[in-house]
C-alpha cells in the first residue's frame, strides 16, 4: 500500500463535510421540523442557528474545517502505520 497525500485526503474530507452539511440543510428544509437534526447541527457547529443565510455560512465553514481537521490528523497516523506494517 502507499502512503496517502495529505493534501487530496484534507481537501476530499473537507469537501465531503461541506457537501454533507449542504444535504442536511436541504433535507431539514424538505421534510417536517421534527424529522430532522436541527439539534444536533446547533450543537455540532458553535455559533450554528437555524437557519439565516449567516448561519448556513458559518455551518458551511465550520463543517469544511472539521473535515479538513480530519484530514489532516488522520493521513499521518495512517502513513506512520502503514510504514510499520511493512
């Protein structure tokens, strides 16, 4: 196996958080107040209400970070692991 590229891995997770918290808003605009997860996106994301177009901004922001913070804490425990179990 080879050693992950830091940067597609954060950008790829990044992106994915972002596009994520865009399906949850959509879904919660959709369905009944009561079928979706408005609590926990309000506890998830500091500062997150819902739902004012600085609000969305803020959740979008928050939740690229939080997947590029994935990113970048996970490539390099994956490549420290995978070179020992060679």
């Amino acid at each position: 196996m080879h050693a992950l590229n830091w940067k597609a891995v954060t950008w790829a997770l990044g992106l994915f958080g972002a596009v994520t918290f865009v399906v949850c808003v959509v879904y919660g605009l959709l369905v009944p107040r009561a079928l979706h997860m408005v609590q926990l996106l309000e506890i998830a994301l500091p500062g997150f209400k819902w739902l004012s177009p600085g609000s969305f901004v803020l959740g979008f922001v928050e939740s690229f970070l939080y997947g590029a913070y994935a990113g970048l804490v996970f490539v390099p425990i994956y490549n420290f692991v995978i070179q020992r179990c060679r």
